[in-house]
C-alpha cells in the first residue's frame, strides 16, 4: 500500500490501511537539517519527500491553487528592512518581518492593522483584490507528491484568526474586539466575502482534501467568541468545500478541550495537528468522545521530538495509541516538526508507526 493509498483509506472510509498513517507537518529548517546529514537529495525528489522517506513517514503537503491579483493597490518590498508596503487610495498599510538566525526563522515586528486609518486602508486593499485559478501550480505540486502521501489544497482562514495570526499582535487583536467592535465585525465581514470568492475557485479545482490553517485554541480566543464569529463562517467553507465533493480537514494546533463542543457544531470532516499537552490540551480519545467518528490528524506534541529521547517517545506514543487501537478515522501527526528536532528521535516514531501494521488495526 502506498502512502496515498493508505492515508485515503483513513480519509474515505475505504479500508483497513497496512500500518498506521504517519503524516507529520515538517519544518524547513528540519527538512534542511536532514538533508545536510543525509543527504545528497536523489534526482526527481525534492527534499521534503526525501526527508519524509528518511524518518518512514507518510508525506503531507501543501498546495495553492489560486493567484491574489491587484489592480490599483500597490505593494512595496523592501527586503533589506523586511518590509511590505501595501499603497491603498485610502492610505498605506505596513508590515515588518525580521530574521531570527537561531531559529531560522521570521517573526512580525510591525503588524498591518495598526493605525487609525488601518481600517480604512485594509478595506481598500479587498475591495482591489481579485483571484484567478491557478490550477497548474496544484498539479505540479501533485505530480511531485506523488504516491509518496497527501497533497492538500490551501485555503484561508476565518477572518478572526487572520487577522489573530498575522495582522495584529494577539492581545491588540482581542482589545480591538472590545474597543472596535462594529469596525471589527464589518471588517471581518468584508474578509468573508473575500474568502467565499477564494474558495469557490479554489474548490472547483483539482485535489481531495482542502486544509486551512485556522490555528483554533482558546488561548487565542475564548469558546464564546470564537463561537460568535468563526463557527458559521467555517462552516460556509465547508459547505462550498462539500458542493465540490471534496474533504474539509481543517488544522487546529492549539488547546482544543474547551473549543470541541463548537466544532462539534462545524461542518467540517476532519481536525488536523490536533495536540496534546504542553503544546495543545487534549488528547485523540478525548476528541474521539465529543466529536464522534471525524477526521483525527494529530496526537503528537511537537516539542516531544526535540526534547524527548528516542525510548521516551515511543513509550509516550505506544500508551497513547493503545487508548485508541483500531481506530479507522485516526492519523498519527503534529504540528511541525521543530528545527531542533532530533533525528533519532523522530525514526524512531517511524520505526514505531512501521510496527502498528501487527498490532494496531489486530
């Protein structure tokens, strides 16, 4: 069985898989840590697939399938001072990324939802923003991925966790719920109607599984909040993604306890990255009790790979995946696996997952 083949059995309903499915999201900076020590990368193979190879797990990736246009909006890079300006009729929105060289990666230091006319300027900006199908990048990327595991098709967020994720800083984000309420609602507004357009072409495109990055928690949100304005919107994307017969897999990486008699609520097929402690809050049998036989991608706290040893971690996994044995609509996966990761530590996860095709589905 191939690791398409295997993964689609979970996600259909078709089968009983050979082994668990392993589907971890990867760091960049892991991938090239693996493939400075592994390496070099065969021809016809990218890094990720051959990382995915070396560590036996199944690969999950990421597709877009939709190009952004603008017609009177400009935007400005400027790369030396890690900014992005976005010039509007109605003013200048600004973002700043700086590089951390230990981490390898970058972080917001400036968020573009700050400023009186803030609002104002980001209401332009999608009034100028068109999209445009852009269905051969997906088959690209689909023809990489192969049969080497699953390919999913990116598509956005609800507007509150957007805008929690990228556009303000958490707690400005939550203050100007309070403060500006009724800005806050029309803009969010705005941004779903945007993000209906996004999904209609994107899901009259190729691909099985559409995946947002919704980053769902209730250290970001509270329940009652992230109810009031992110449910019905969710929702709306799965519905759309439904019309296309198509999966809705959605990724929530963060404390879920709290969230799960929501999402029970959501049409939605599947969590993905769902996380126990210390990283999330729950763990795959607990998800299993309130939301019944959904899609259950997760069940490994990231920061485990990189502090764990390599008998640490399988003992940790084998009493977790005992707790659910024989699951038929259960992936074994995370949030990315950290730069720090060791590398012994996570074979040793697919030396494990390799072992569940004797005892797992028994």
């Amino acid at each position: 069985m191939t690791s398409r083949e295997r993964a689609l059995a979970v996600i259909h309903g078709t089968g009983k898989p050979d082994r668990l499915p392993w589907l971890p999201e990867l760091n960049d900076g892991f991938i090239r840590n693996v493939v400075a020590a592994e390496g070099p990368v065969p021809n016809g193979i990218d890094g990720q697939t051959f990382t995915n190879q070396r560590i036996g797990a199944d690969q999950l990736s990421r597709t877009v399938s939709v190009k952004e246009r603008f017609h009177r909006v400009e935007i400005e890079h400027r790369k030396a001072e890690g900014l992005t300006i976005w010039h509007t009729p109605k003013g200048d929105l600004v973002e700043q990324t700086v590089q951390d060289a230990i981490a390898k990666t970058g972080y917001r230091v400036r968020h573009k939802l700050v400023g009186e006319k803030a609002f104002e300027a980001y209401h332009a900006v999608l009034d100028d923003l068109t999209y445009e199908a852009d269905y051969d990048r997906a088959r690209k990327t689909f023809a990489l991925v192969g049969d080497s595991g699953l390919p999913t098709v990116d598509a956005p967020a609800t507007p509150l966790q957007h805008i929690l994720m990228w556009d303000l800083l958490v707690e400005d984000a939550l203050m100007a719920m309070y403060d500006r309420t009724a800005e806050m609602v029309e803009l969010m507004r705005h941004m779903h109607q945007k993000n209906l357009e996004y999904y209609r072409i994107a899901c009259a495109g190729p691909g099985e599984v559409v995946r947002p990055m919704e980053d769902t928690s209730s250290l970001l949100t509270g329940p009652t909040m992230y109810a009031e304005h992110c449910a019905a919107y969710l929702s709306d994307y799965g519905r759309i993604v439904h019309e296309h017969g198509k999966k809705f897999i959605v990724h929530m990486c963060g404390h879920l306890k709290d969230m799960l008699p929501i999402i029970k609520g959501i049409e939605l097929d599947g969590i993905e990255a769902a996380t126990p402690g210390p990283t999330g809050n729950v763990e795959p049998d607990e998800i299993r009790k309130v939301l019944g036989d959904v899609i259950i991608m997760g069940g490994v706290d990231p920061t485990r790979y990189a502090i764990q040893s390599p008998a640490e971690m399988v003992k940790t996994l084998r009493e977790r995946l005992r707790r659910i044995k024989g699951d038929r609509h259960f992936i074994l996966g995370s949030e990315e696996i950290p730069v720090t990761g060791k590398l012994e530590t996570v074979k040793a996860v697919g030396q494990l997952v390799a072992e569940t095709s004797e005892w797992f589905y028994a």
